[in-house]
C-alpha cells in the first residue's frame, strides 16, 4: 500500500505538537500566491531580507487592551472636566449607547500626580506604569474617527476601518523582513484563558497574504503546546529514524519538482517542527528564570499571575529571536460602560504592573533598543456620564475622537508626551495620530517604507495602508 507524505506526516506526528502543526498547514496551505513579485529579491517565504534602510527595531510586543482604555481616568488628567463635573456638555456627543445616553460631564474619581524625571502625569491607577514614565513615550492624541470595537481593531490591525480580510501589521513585517529565528514562528500570539478577544482570529489574521504569515496562537493553559513529546515507544532511536525517513521522502518529492520556492518552504517548516520539540519546551520554561524576576512580574501575586506569566513568556520569545508577539485579553475588560469605579480599578490591578516589568525587564537585558513594547486599545471613552441608574453604577460609552495609546523602546522617544486631546477628553486637537501613522512609524523603526512595501493583490500593489494617508511620526523618534 503506498501512503502520501501528508498522510504520513498525521500518521507519525512524533510529539511534534499543536503549535507546529499549525505552523505546517499554514505553509501548506500557503495558496494563490502571485506570479510577480512587487520588487526585485522580496520573496513569499521567511528567508531573511534586506530592509529598505537602518533598522532600530527588531522585535515588538504588543500588549492590546482590548475595549477602550479610559484616557481621562488613566493617562490624560484633564482639570476642568473634574472642575465642571455634572454639568451638562454643550458639544455634541456620538454615543453608541443612546438608551443610556447622558450630557452630564463626568470627572475622573482618581487622582493624577507628576512622575519621573520626565514630570508624565498618570492616574493613581497606573502606580507601576508611572514607575517607567521616563521609559514610555506617551501619545494622547489618538484617533480612528469611529467609536466601534471591531471597526478599530481592524483600522489598527489591517490599516483600514472596519475592512475584514487586511493582512495584520505584524504580517506585513514578516513579508518585508523573514524571521529571525528557525526554531519558532516569527509572529506568535498570547490569548487569555477566560477566552477569545473581541473579533477573536481576525486579530491575528494575514488577510490576503499566504497563512504563512498568519499568528501562530499559544495555548492559553499550560501545557501551552501540546504532546511536544513523542510517545514513549517512539522516543529515541525509533523518532530519529521516523524523521531521517521523512527527510529521505521530501526531499526524493523535492527532486522531481526542481525549483519550486514554495515546496522547499514547507520542507524547511516541516524541518522546524522537529526542531521546535527542544526550542518551544525551554521558550516556555519560566521556571528558569530567578525569583526577583517571577515577582518582577507579579507571578507571587494573584491578581497579576496570569498576565505577568504571559508578559514573562512574550519576553522569553523575543529573546529567542520571535519577530512580533502580541497579547489579548478574553472579550473586553476596558469596556466598561457600568460599574466604572470597581471595573477599571480591577483591570489595571491586573496589567499594570506586569507590562510596567516588561518594559523593566527588557531595560535591564539590554534588549529595549531593539524591542518596541505597544500598550493601548482600539479607541478611548467619552467625558460624559452613561448612566446606569445609581451614580456608582456609571461608566463611559465608546469615544474614537480622541485617546491615548504609549510606546517604549526600538527607537521611540522616552519620557515623552505628544499630542493632546480637548479640556475635556473628547477631540484629539493637537498632533492627531491615526492608525496609519502609527502603522507607518512602526514599520520605519523596522527600516521599512510603508509606502514601498507593497504586495500583489486583485491586479493592485497594496500596501499596509491601502493607498491612504499616513506619515511617519518623526516627532516620536529618538
């Protein structure tokens, strides 16, 4: 009976586990991929390839706070809203929620103070982030322009508002630049063990691009990979016999369709599999790592176990040459339409200070210059009441008129604001920052130019952007 390489391949998985199977199909199913190439040597595999100039960044973080962080009550202190608080709001207001719709200006319940040598003032909320003010450049002059969820995730992730189907930024940095490491995937993603974010795998999706590009989604639970073990019987000798025969018939396969890019792609994939049995077990083996580092973290701490756990492990990644990790939380605890003052403190118990040690723990390595650590959310909340009844059940509707998001290290200016929104929160006025620019200073901090890194798509050379406008936010720069 004869058997096919895939059959085979299912049939003797060997502990090659969940992660790299689904690494695997995503080159297999790495389809349609167009005959003409936008630039002379760009390919459609993970090689290494030249950036368009100087890099400063060779890794991201990004910690998404899915639902829109309160600005006014966080990072943006804005006096005279607190000083006007209750009376009505004599802009006009877009809300989502007009049942609940009020004009009633709501001050912030926390206190700002100055922190660093830098003087950013942050809410008592944010104690650990305003540990690392003079580490973060602060930007609160946001804007998507729409107050929906999904619409900004999108804008944010795929470049354009509310479109599915738009490659993920970080699938963009793969195309224009490869991996950096063979033994993992490039773009990995840390997803929340209460469940998936809002529009859960559109946020890690490569859209029109081949699934190569796509995130690759660790298990929220230990074990984060399953049965990277090979059955006990096949263990040893009988797994490296497996695997030589393997090789003997991918690359006997490989012979009879001599210069095929793709296939010697899926070959090379099927290759880190094996490979990834050692690296993805010692990647994610956080008890090597000391005790002032796991408290660092938070991991003697209830509140901040999980996030710190996940914010350690992203570390351990990058470290290990990972291009781009991102990390989301289950739904969407920043929106908190009610109940604002016992939700949002409950939030930032549990992340503030797991990504203030990132940003720490990634200072102290000597790796924050090449890593940009992104915290912030879609869009922001509105200066006025959403009422929910009792005043202690009040909270904020969506607002994407005016936010704050901040950055840290891979080039970005320390200890720094830019931008600002109105008196009261509303409107970014000063330095509108889109999500384009915010595409197109990410990729210049890799040494890429939005508008040359373009793929082929229906006929069009597309890029991250769509063709709209965005500018490198020189200002930002270090």
């Amino acid at each position: 009976m004869t058997i096919s390489r895939r059959d085979f391949l299912n049939q003797n998985a060997l502990g090659i586990g969940s992660v790299a199977l689904a690494w695997l199909l995503q080159q297999e199913r790495a389809h349609a991929i167009p005959k003409s190439l936008p630039k002379p040597g760009q390919t459609y595999d993970l090689s290494l390839k030249k950036p368009d100039f100087a890099p400063r960044a060779k890794a991201m973080i990004s910690l998404f706070q899915h639902g829109g962080p309160s600005h006014m009550d966080l990072t943006d202190p804005k006096p005279e809203l607190t000083k006007f608080d209750g009376t009505d709001y004599k802009e006009e207001v877009a809300y989502s929620f007009a049942n609940a719709a009020s004009k009633k200006l709501f001050g912030t319940r926390w206190k700002f103070r100055k922190h660093g040598e830098c003087g950013t003032e942050l809410s008592e909320l944010l104690p650990e982030t305003g540990q690392i003010a003079d580490d973060i450049c602060l930007i609160r002059s946001m804007h998507t322009g729409a107050n929906g969820h999904e619409v900004s995730i999108r804008y944010f992730h795929g470049g354009i508002p509310g479109v599915l189907g738009r490659p993920h930024l970080a699938s963009w940095l793969l195309y224009g630049l490869g991996a950096e490491t063979h033994d993992l995937p490039a773009y990995m993603v840390l997803t929340d063990p209460g469940g998936p974010p809002v529009d859960s795998t559109n946020n890690w999706s490569s859209g029109f691009m081949p699934p190569l590009f796509q995130g690759t989604v660790l298990r929220p639970k230990e074990p984060r990979v399953l049965n990277l073990d090979a059955p006990a019987h096949l263990k040893g000798e009988p797994q490296e016999q497996n695997l030589k025969l393997l090789q003997t018939l991918n690359r006997q396969h490989a012979k009879r369709f001599p210069h095929e890019a793709d296939l010697e792609a899926r070959i090379a994939s099927y290759e880190l599999a094996a490979r990834m049995q050692t690296a993805a077990r010692e990647a994610l083996d956080i008890s090597q790592e000391t005790k002032a580092t796991q408290e660092l973290y938070g991991l003697d701490q209830d509140a901040t176990r999980e996030y710190g756990t996940r914010c350690l492990i992203a570390r351990r990644l990058v470290e290990r040459g990972v291009r781009f990790v991102q990390l989301f939380l289950a739904g969407q605890p920043w929106d908190n339409h009610s109940n604002l003052a016992t939700a949002l403190p409950s939030i930032c118990r549990r992340t503030d200070k797991p990504a203030a040690a990132l940003v720490t723990d990634l200072k102290q390595r000597g790796m924050l210059d090449e890593t940009i650590v992104h915290w912030g959310g879609e869009i922001g909340r509105l200066p006025v009441t959403q009422n929910q009844g009792a005043p202690e059940k009040n909270g904020r509707d969506h607002n994407g008129q005016g936010f704050s998001i901040w950055l840290a290290g891979g080039g970005f200016k320390p200890g720094m604001t830019y931008g600002a929104t109105d008196e009261f929160g509303h409107r970014a006025v000063e330095n509108v920052v889109t999500p384009n620019d915010y595409q197109a200073t990410l990729l210049r901090l890799f040494g890429l130019d939005v508008n040359e890194l373009v793929f082929p798509y229906n006929g069009q050379a597309q890029n991250i952007t769509a063709g709209r406008k965005a500018r490198v936010v020189e200002e930002i720069l270090a």
